[in-house]
C-alpha cells in the first residue's frame, strides 16, 4: 500500500477485519510460511487500514497493465510471494 501511495484510497479496519486478521496470524500455514505477509498484515493492522486491489486504479484504468505487474514480473522479489 505505502510503496504505491495508496494511504488516500484506504478503509478503516472493521473488528471483523481485525478478527480474521488475528485468526490468519495464529492458525493460517500459509502465512506462517511466509514472514513477509505476516510482516505486512502486522503493519496493516498497527495502521488499521486496508487496501482494495481497485485501489491501484486511483493511478488510472491501466495501471496494474502498465507498471504494475511488469515491475513485479522483473522484480518478484519485491513482491509478496
């Protein structure tokens, strides 16, 4: 969210939000194979904001086409896997 700027186009966490976010950090084995998600859910809910995928579009219709996903098909590693 922050590499994007993206801290314009968020929504206040709900306590269901919260909740599914706890139960995701303690009980999911995908997330806790992957430190990075950990990492990011953690840095969401000290914010208590969410993103949308559509909020990429706040940067126009063909962004994610555009610069997006060619930045993450050249460098994956900077992506969540």
């Amino acid at each position: 969210m922050v590499d994007f700027g993206l801290e314009d186009a968020t929504h206040p966490l709900t306590e269901t939000d919260r909740k599914r976010a706890a139960d995701i950090l303690a009980n999911d084995p995908f997330f806790r194979a992957h430190p990075a998600w950990i990492q990011a859910i953690e840095e969401l809910c000290e914010m208590g904001v969410r993103a949308e995928q559509q909020a990429l579009a706040k940067w126009g219709l063909n962004f994610v086409i555009d610069e997006y996903l060619p930045a993450k098909l050249r460098k994956p590693e900077l992506f969540l896997p």
